[in-house]
C-alpha cells in the first residue's frame, strides 16, 4: 500500500496519528490520493475541514511537484490553515 484517500472521514484529532502512522511506514506518498508528480489537485466543494487540512500536509511534503491545490468553498479554518503553514 503506498496510497491511500482518507479526505472527509471526520477523523478529528486522529488525523495527526495518522500521518504520522505514515511518516514512519515510510511507503506511502499520499493520504489524500494526490498522485506523485502530479501538478494540480481540486478538492472544491469537498466538505473538508482542518484534519483533512493535516491530512493534505503530508501530501504537499512527499509531492514537491504539486503547485496549485484549489480548497474553495471546505471548512479547513484557522486550524487546517496552520497545518499548511507548517508543511510549507
């Protein structure tokens, strides 16, 4: 398994775990199903929120390719602001 899609899954404060489930399986590229080198990700009108927003932070640190991810209209927040701010 090295990709996997857990994008609005309400998975609250365990979206950290996860990804750091990840980090240390050391296989997997993608929690979100953003695939590796692709430049362009839309998840507008998605419903997401601030774990999902943890959630695509490990995506944009294993896909240096991706240069425009389109959130419009999701709950991500102050909280999934953060999460990008710190995988930037």
């Amino acid at each position: 398994l090295n990709s996997i899609n857990l994008l609005a899954n309400d998975l609250g404060e365990g979206a950290a775990a996860v990804v750091a489930a990840a980090k240390q399986n050391g296989n997997i590229k993608t929690l979100c199903g953003i695939e590796e080198g692709k430049t362009e990700a839309d998840f507008r009108h998605r419903g997401l929120k601030a774990p999902d927003a943890v959630l695509l932070s490990f995506d944009l640190e294993f896909n240096r390719a991706l240069t425009s991810l389109n959130l419009r209209s999701n709950g991500i927040g102050a909280g999934g602001a953060k999460a990008f701010a710190i995988a930037s």
